[in-house]
C-alpha cells in the first residue's frame, strides 16, 4: 500500500518494461507475509483480522489482474 501511494503522489507511470519488476515485487509481498506469519497471527481483533485477510490474499488478488 505504501509503494502505491507512493507512486500515485509523485505521478509514476507503470510501463511494460516495469512490469518484470512487478512481478518481482509480488514475491517480496509474498516473502514477506510468510516471513512474519502474517497467516498464523491468532487472537486478534475483528479489524485486525479484516487487516489480516486482506494482507494475506493481496499476492492472489494481483496475480489474477
């Protein structure tokens, strides 16, 4: 989300030769919510939980756009 605010508050244009790079960058999102097991997290609030399965099912999401 950070990346993407980001890119939209300097007006970065995504281009065909950064989609390689996107790519890579969804398996840093995936490393990354395995790395801190983000899945596993237990006891949490009913919005930390929303957090928690919208983080999780980003990497699915963008693969499928």
């Amino acid at each position: 989300m950070i990346f993407a605010w980001g890119g939209e508050e300097t007006n970065v244009q995504v281009t065909s030769s950064d989609h390689k790079k996107s790519f890579l960058d969804l398996g840093m999102l995936e490393f990354l919510i395995e790395w801190w097991r983000l899945e596993k997290l237990e006891g949490l609030t009913g919005e930390s939980k929303r957090a928690q399965d919208f983080v999780c099912g980003l990497a699915p999401r963008i693969r499928k756009l």
